[in-house]
C-alpha cells in the first residue's frame, strides 16, 4: 500500500513543480491538475494503509503523519518520480511512462481482494487513463516535432530508460500481496507495459535503449540523493508546526 502511496505521492510533488513554469498557459493548469489527482490518489492509500496499521498490532497513523513524518528510507517510491525535474521533455516523458505503469496497476486492482484499494482504483483508473493519453500525445508531438523537440525527447529516453527495471522486480511484499489477493506481483505488468510504451515510441519516432544492467532501489527504501531535498520542503510546515491542520 505504501509502495503506491509513495509513488503517486512523490510524483505528485514533483510534478507540481512545473507550476508556473510549463511553457504554455494550458499545459501549465493541466499538469497541475494531474498533480492534484496523484495527490488525491496517494491520500486515499495513505489513510487506507495508516487504518491497516492500527488493526494490526501498530499504533493507527493519519495520511499526513505518513506523507510528512517518515524519514528517507522509509519512503517506498520507485526512483524514477523523484529524479529532478528537468526539461519539459523530460516531464513529458517521466509523466507518461508512470501514467501507463499506474494505468496498469489501477486495472489489475479492481479485481482486489481489499474492497477500499478496489473502490481508490475504480477512481483511479479514469484519471489515470487521462494522464496516459494527455502525456501520450505530448510524447509523439515533441519526438515527431523539430529536430531539437526529438533531440530532446530521446535524451529523455535514454537517461530515464534505466530506471524502469525496479518498477517489474518482485520481493517477497509483491508475492504475500499476491497470495492475499491484494493486487497483482510487479513482474506481471512488465509485459503489457512494454506492449504500451514500444507502440508509443514508435509512433514518436524514439529509439529504444538497450537493456542496462543498472538497478534503482527506491521501492525498497534505497534512493537517489534526490530525494531528501524534494522531501526538506514538502515536509518544512509539519516539521516545524508539529500536528498543525488547517
């Protein structure tokens, strides 16, 4: 639960950083508010994963004592949403290969043994449906653009192509989550992922890197050195205002 959390969390919180900057008044509105359904995504994990802890054995925890007072390593998001955010070809990108990853995940967790994670994908999925056709068409506008928008793009390839790896690598969580019937095991949407993104990159004219041998760690709680300065800020008014709301 936290894996997800986590991940739709962080990407959100990256991705409102183009708030103000993207480069035309549309585009600006809109990733903001696909940032806000990442954030309503991962509020309602959180509650729900801080619920689960209360019922077994730990002490029950709030969305923000979870989004905001966990140290690095307990964090749980795939490195690729925290990296820096980079050029609006590489947001592009980022956006639309963990739109297709969330897409996929949302899918298989309708069928959930756990009826709240079902009733958060029901939602989850349309918005994440949007996310993957709004970046999908950016993909293939840039990389079949100028020569310098495809430049740009297959530089965004090659330096994010290495990191989708941790997304499809198993542990022991993904086979006890699959054994309850929580949700799928991380390697079974590897296929119809590659399936998604080979048919965008060719429609964009990108080049597919060759496998790397490279592995990020942070769904295991291992991350760049990125992510402690998203997280300094994000959590700067818990942190300083211990418990304070609204």
């Amino acid at each position: 639960m936290l894996r997800l959390a986590d991940a739709c969390l962080i990407h959100a919180q990256r991705l409102s950083e183009w708030c103000g900057h993207a480069p035309i008044l549309e585009e600006d509105i809109a990733l903001t508010n696909m940032a806000l359904d990442l954030l309503g995504q991962s509020r309602a994990l959180l509650t729900h994963a801080g619920q689960l802890s209360g019922r077994t054995g730990g002490p029950a925890l709030t969305e923000d004592q979870l989004a905001f007072l966990r140290e690095e390593r307990d964090y749980l998001n795939p490195t690729l949403v925290e990296l820096p955010r980079g050029d609006f070809a590489q947001a592009v990108l980022r956006n639309a290969l963990v739109a297709i990853w969330l897409h996929l995940t949302w899918q298989r967790l309708a069928t959930s043994s756990d009826a709240e994670l079902v009733a958060v994908a029901a939602k989850a999925e349309k918005e994440a449906r949007y996310h993957v056709q709004h970046f999908g068409d950016w993909v293939i506008r840039l990389g079949d653009g100028t020569a310098e928008s495809l430049r740009r793009m297959q530089a965004a390839v090659d330096g994010q192509w290495r990191y989708l790896a941790e997304l499809f690598e198993d542990d022991v969580v993904d086979v006890q989550a699959r054994e309850r019937g929580w949700g799928p095991m991380a390697s079974e949407l590897q296929a119809p992922f590659d399936a998604a993104v080979g048919a965008l990159m060719a429609e964009a004219g990108l080049a597919v890197p060759a496998a790397s041998p490279f592995r990020s760690t942070g769904r295991r709680g291992v991350h760049s050195e990125h992510l402690g300065h998203l997280l300094t800020p994000m959590q700067h008014l818990q942190r300083s205002f211990p418990g304070g709301v609204w």
